[in-house]
C-alpha cells in the first residue's frame, strides 16, 4: 500500500508561505508611505535612528538571551561595513531621497535591488549573470531612467531618484557582503550584529531626534513605530 498523501498539511503550509509573502509586501509597501509622513517633523538621519535604534536593543537582547558568540575580528570588521551599508547607506540615502521622492518611485527603484544583487554577485561570489538576467537588469535600469529624466525641469525629483537608488546600491552592496557570514551565524543573530553596529554611527542624531518625536504630531509618531516595529522585522 502506498503512503498516503496528506493536502491538508501541505495546503496548511502553502498558506502560510503566502501569508508570509503577502505580509512582507504590504509592510514594505507601507514603509515608503510611512516615512513620507515621518519626514514631515524628523530629518532623514533622526528616522533612521529611531527606527534602528529600537531594532538594535531588541537584536542585543536577543544576542544575550540565546548567548551568541562574539564575532572574530574579521567578522567583526565585515559586520561593521554590512551595518553601516544597511543602515546610514540604505536608510538616510532612502529618507533623504523621499524629501522629494514619492512613496510609489522610492518603491520601484529599491525594488532593483534584487537585480543590483545579482550583477555584484557575478564579481565577488562568482556566480552566473545568464542573458535573460542581463535582459532584466536592462529594462529595470531603464525604468529607472525615465522616472529620472521624466520630471522636466525639476532637477530635485532627479537628485532625489539618485539617492534613492544609492540606497538601492548600498542594500545591495550588504546583501553580497554579508553573504560569507551566514556560514557561521544564524539568519537572526547576523541581522542583530547588523543592526547593533550599523546604529553606532548615528548614535549623536539619537537625543535631537528623540526631542523631535516628543513634540510630533500623532501620525508621525505612528508612522515611525510602523517603521520600527513592522518594518524593520519584515
């Protein structure tokens, strides 16, 4: 007799892959919109630490509880690189760009990361770049042409596309770095030593940007616990 086959599990595990997936993309999606309204009382580096320095004691937390070894001095210095990339990289660039930047361009442009991932990937991992992958990257790259020149003569649309995609470029840039890492660290606990190292630097922003939030309006003050809750996990 034959094993029997069991839909429900594997419908019940379907949807909660989907679920997942769903989830990610409708927090992501918010996260352009929340820092447009986040802007509206904070400066770029204020939200970014805000929204990473919670991250960063709830990794640290996280790091004492499950008792995580430290990481080498080779380590250490790449996890440094990958935190400072992610975070005043990827954040500032992304929060400043959103000055002038709106919710839905700032979301097309990071959405290249993937394909900035893969071509950086050719040159430090070794891995293939195939000719519909090379086809894709130029349809993206074209896109984000038009969105920059398409705005006339407003040159702070075109500089804010620029930031914008800088903070796709040093996403991507952390991604392939911190690649070798996951050999010996856990998803979570790499994503902890990130966070931790890559707030350091905007630590001095941390007592103006918490005075600001102190005095904002509600929607702002939502806007960023959305980023530090929801966005930050996802």
């Amino acid at each position: 007799m034959g094993h029997s086959r069991t839909p429900s599990t594997e419908s019940q595990f379907d949807a909660v892959a989907l679920a997942a997936v769903v989830a990610t993309v409708l927090v992501w999606g918010g996260s352009y919109t929340a820092i447009r309204i986040a802007l509206a009382s904070l400066t770029p580096a204020e939200i970014a630490v805000i929204r990473y320095f919670v991250a960063a004691v709830v990794g640290a937390i996280y790091l004492a509880a499950v008792r995580s070894r430290w990481p080498t001095r080779e380590e250490f210095v790449r996890l440094g690189i990958v935190g400072v990339l992610y975070v005043l990289g990827f954040a500032v660039l992304l929060n400043w760009g959103q000055e002038t930047v709106s919710a839905g361009t700032a979301g097309f442009v990071v959405g290249t990361s993937p394909v900035l991932i893969a071509m950086m990937a050719v040159f430090a991992l070794g891995e293939p770049f195939g000719r519909l992958s090379t086809l894709g990257a130029l349809i993206s790259f074209a896109g984000i042409g038009l969105i920059a020149f398409g705005s006339g003569d407003r040159f702070t649309l075109e500089f804010g596309v620029i930031l914008v995609f800088g903070a796709a470029l040093s996403a991507a840039a952390a991604s392939v770095i911190q690649k070798p890492l996951l050999i010996d660290f856990t998803a979570v606990a790499l994503t902890a030593w990130i966070l931790l190292l890559g707030v350091v630097p905007l630590l001095p922003v941390l007592p103006n940007a918490t005075a600001a939030l102190l005095v904002a309006d509600g929607d702002v003050i939502w806007a960023v616990a959305f980023l530090a809750v929801f966005s930050t996990s996802a």
